[in-house]
C-alpha cells in the first residue's frame, strides 16, 4: 500500500521557520527519524520511508505554497496513489498554535495552498492535517503573520506539536483516517 504526505511550505532560506512552512518543518522531522533525505525531483523534494509494510512518499513541492497542487497532482500520478491516499500536512491560523486537527475532507479556508490542491485535483476529497498557528495579528497582516518567522517561545512548544503531528501520519498510514481521527482530534 503507497501514500503521498505532502507538506505545504515555501522553498528558500526566506522562508525557513516560518509559520507557513509548518507542513515542511514537520516532513523534515519525518524523515529525520526514519534517518532518509529530501532530494530534489521534479516539482518537490521527495523521500519515501517504510512504515509497516506501507510505502510511505514524503513530498515537499517546490511549486511555492499557491500552485502546491501541481506537484501533488504530478506524484499522485506518477506514483499511482489513488486520492484518498493522500495527506496534505498545512497550517491553519482558525487553530490555536500548535492545536492539531485531522479531516477526512473540507474547505480551504481561504488557504491559498489548499485552493490550488482542489483546483488541480478537482475538488475538496482528500484527507488534511491541520497544523494550527494561532492568529495573533490584526487585520490585513494576515500575510505578514503567516509568512512570519516563529518566535523563541513557540519554537520552544513547536517540537512536541511537530511530534503528534508525525504520529499522526504514521496513524494514518497505519490504520486509516476514522480510527486516526477518534484517536488524536
């Protein structure tokens, strides 16, 4: 059985311990602990880890966060990985930071990321991991807050976050999203 985790993020030193690379920072940690590397194929940085007998592709897409659905749509194909095989790992300013939350399917939230997985898949019918990065910013620097880096206090707390985060996927690649979901939301 193969699954595709994508991790949404930006590419570029920029970018790096922003709150909207949160699905990268936690793909990074992954695939660290199953001791692989990121290299860089076409449209993503990509690994695969085995986990139980599963293959399990881990996708960075280096597309920058609003065309995300390019590199999905292209390694769900390439890989054949039937939709409902694919996790989308993203963050969500409507959670308090660090909150965590698992669905099988949903809207995009105004998430710029998300709309491009739906646009290009055609449609809303994929699991996601929701990653939530509070929304401590005024309005109209929605932007400025995700594309900010986290500060010295949440990078304290990100680490256990990020942990149940890659729990969390192995669970879902493991023994499906319902028991996943009873499990950890």
């Amino acid at each position: 059985m193969k699954f595709l985790i994508a991790g949404l993020g930006n590419i570029g030193v920029e970018y790096e311990l922003t709150r909207h690379n949160i699905g990268f920072l936690t793909l990074d940690q992954l695939a660290d602990k199953f001791n692989v590397s990121f290299e860089s194929e076409r449209l993503a940085y990509k690994c695969e880890i085995k986990y139980k007998g599963r293959s399990i592709h881990l996708i960075k897409p280096t597309t920058y966060m609003n065309l995300s659905g390019k590199a999905i749509n292209y390694w769900l194909t390439k890989l054949k990985i039937p939709k409902n095989n694919l996790l989308v790992v993203t963050d969500d300013t409507a959670l308090p930071f660090g909150k965590l939350r698992m669905r099988e399917k949903g809207s995009d939230a105004g998430h710029n990321g998300l709309k491009n997985i739906e646009l290009v898949t055609g449609g809303n019918d994929y699991p996601r991991l929701r990653f939530g990065i509070g929304d401590n910013f005024l309005g109209g620097q929605k932007t400025d807050y995700v594309l900010g880096k986290f500060p010295p206090r949440e990078l304290d707390q990100l680490a256990d976050a990020i942990k149940t985060a890659n729990q969390i996927i192995l669970s879902y690649t493991s023994i499906g999203i319902e028991r996943t979901m009873n499990f950890f939301n």
